[in-house]
C-alpha cells in the first residue's frame, strides 16, 4: 500500500463538537460508493466520529486502511459492536454511503431503522428522503429522533437565480474540478483550505455536495438535488456569502462529477455560478474507465483541462493526482510525467506537503505572497 512521506502531515481532522456518530458503510469503505464515509473520517467540523461500520473491513483503523495514517477511528462489523465500542449510544448514525442511484437497499434500510429503535439520529445524504417514508417517520417519531435529509433542497421561493453578483467577489476564485466522480475533489479542497490558512492566507470553502455539508461546511448546497434553472444561482449565492462574511483572500468551491461527464453534470454549473479565475484538475492516472459507467473511458487530465478552457473564461493552475491503485513509485513518475507534459504545477494532496498545493496557488496569484504567515506576525 502506499504510504506518507513521514514529515506530511495527516490529512486534516475537524476537533470533535460535543455530537457523536457512528458512519454506516457496509461494503463500500474506501471504495468510490463509500466516500462520504471516507470524507468524514478525514474530516468533520460537526462530529466526532467514533466509529465506521463495514464488516468487510472490520479491524482496521480507518485512517490506516485510507491514507497509511492511524486515526484512531475504528472499522467495526456492525451497530452493535459500534455501541458497545463507544460505551453508550451514540447521538448519531450517519449514512455513509453515495451509490449513484441514491437509494438505499433492503438491508441498509433495516440498520438505520435498528439504529433510530435504539434512539441516535439520522443523517442521511441520499437522494431517497426518509422523512417521506412512512417507515421511516413512524419509527423516528416513536423513538423521539430526528432524521436529517441532507440533499432536500430549499424550497424554490428560497432558491436563487444568477444575478451577476458573482462579479462583485473581488478575491481569487479557485474550482476543484475533476476528470470523473468520487475522484477526491473535495478531499483536495478541504486539504487546500487548511494549508492556505496554515500560511496566513484566509481562505473558505464553499462545497457542492452532500459530503461537504454533513462534514459541517459553511457555506454550500447539494447542487445535484437541485432544479438545474437554479443551480449556478445558488452556488454564486454561496460564493457571495462567503465573501461577504468572511472577507476571505481565496475562495475555494468544490467540484462535482467532471465537466466532460456524461451523467454529473454540475461542474458545468459551477463553472458558471463561481466564475472561477483559476481551475486545479483532480486526476486519477490508474483509471481506465468511469467510476460508475464502465462503457466509458476515463478522459485525460489534459483533455479535461482543454474542455474546461473551453467552456469558461478561466486557467487551469495545476493539477492533483489521485494515487489509487498506484505504488510510491508510479505516483512519482505520474507526477513528473503530467508536469512535464502540461507545464503546469503538480501533486498529490495525500500524500506531498500541503506546502505544495500552496505554492501552486501562490505561483498563480503572487499577490497573495504578502499574506503568507501575516496571520501569525499580527497575533505576535
């Protein structure tokens, strides 16, 4: 298995804010369908997570088994281990599966039911919504829970058109964009964000996905829940929010799917809704075809970067490699290989130094320079 270089620090680990959790995600931890799951045990603003539930891979630590660095956080066979390894039970049980239909199956059902009868809360970020299931409701009702569906969107009152507003956020706008789903575009952004506050340089994250708001994230919307008319209304809401109550340096707006996908569409709208100056392609070398669509061959980096160039007035500043499937060696020759050939400034966020990704964004913004390390210099 790949591992870190040993001064790269782990991936960040949002401190725990009083609520517990325990991640279901049978079968799939590590894989592209289980990547909320593995979000949260990289990343969580809102919960402590104790504990993920895959009987598949039950006995490993999870921060071992995803990036070479324990965490901690326990992979366990099922709710009843979780509570017991907890020691009480736990103030919630987070769906932590992402299947591209968004439904759950039989046996899922019954596990978060069993979880509500034994009283902890439900998150859930499918696209079935289980507070319209009478099941569901019953139970939830019965046990005195609640049930969060994280993707229902606003109501359309509340929904916003593009205004050109968008025009006013003054500060640099980056895009996390991606040559295919679940290829770890808002594992980059997360890392991105804290490295660039880590150097002095305020930076927000606005997120597109159910993953990014069950983490805790600010500011964002599930955009693939969404009326399309809306969609890049609401991400430039988002990014106008964020520039107006952080006063941020940089924004950083997670992708979706990838702009040359033939079923996730949403980069096209954020493109549109963000107007980013700057675009970093999340790549994953090792994949021959698309995560969920195997009649499909993967697109690469450079096409991508091509098409993006294309449809929006934007750059593309560098590019990020997702090292799945490949050894330390080939990541390496990946690196230099796509660096050589695009000219452009590459890395992988798991596994090289967030200074990396920094000076990425610094080489393509050398105004930002000034801000690096201010934050510390002010509060001395």
């Amino acid at each position: 298995m790949l591992t870190r270089d040993a001064d790269v620090p782990a991936p960040p680990l949002g401190l725990p804010v009083g609520s517990t959790a325990v991640v279901y995600c049978e079968a799939q931890f590590g894989e592209q369908d289980g990547k909320t799951a593995n979000g949260l045990v990289r990343h969580s603003e809102k919960y402590d997570v104790l504990s993920v539930i895959d009987s598949t891979r039950a006995g490993v630590d999870s921060g071992q088994f995803l990036d070479s660095v324990p965490n901690g956080i326990p992979v366990l066979a099922s709710l009843r281990e979780s509570i017991a390894h907890a020691g009480h039970v736990p103030d919630y049980l987070i769906c932590g599966v992402a299947p591209a239909d968004g439904l759950l199956s039989d046996t899922q059902r019954v596990v978060l039911l069993d979880g509500i009868a034994r009283g902890m809360h439900i998150i859930n970020g499918l696209h079935e919504f289980l507070n319209d299931d009478a099941e569901f409701v019953a139970a939830a009702l019965i046990a005195g829970v609640t049930i969060t569906d994280v993707r229902r969107p606003k109501d359309t009152r509340d929904l916003h058109l593009f205004t050109g507003r968008i025009f006013d956020v003054t500060c640099p706008r980056i895009a996390i964009l991606g040559t295919d789903g679940a290829i770890g575009k808002r594992t980059t952004a997360t890392i991105l964000v804290q490295a660039l506050n880590d150097q002095g340089i305020r930076a927000v994250m606005v997120g597109t996905g159910q993953t990014t708001l069950i983490q805790g994230g600010k500011y964002g919307a599930a955009l693939d829940a969404m009326v399309p008319q809306f969609i890049s209304g609401e991400v430039e809401h988002q990014m106008v929010l964020a520039f107006e109550n952080e006063d941020p340096d940089v924004i950083v707006v997670e992708g979706q799917g990838a702009l040359s996908h033939p079923a996730y569409l949403s980069s096209g709208h954020i493109l549109r809704g963000s107007r980013p100056d700057g675009v970093i392609v999340q790549h994953a070398p090792k994949r021959k075809v698309l995560g969920d669509f195997p009649m499909m061959p993967m697109p690469t980096a450079a096409s991508e970067i091509k098409l993006i160039e294309a449809f929006a007035d934007t750059r593309v500043i560098g590019v990020t490699i997702n090292h799945e499937e490949m050894t330390a060696e080939e990541l390496t020759d990946a690196i230099a290989e796509h660096h050589r050939h695009l000219g452009l400034p590459v890395t992988d966020p798991l596994t090289r130094p967030g200074s990396e990704l920094v000076e990425m964004v610094l080489k393509a913004y050398p105004a930002l320079r000034e801000r690096v390390g201010a934050t510390a210099a002010a509060s001395v």
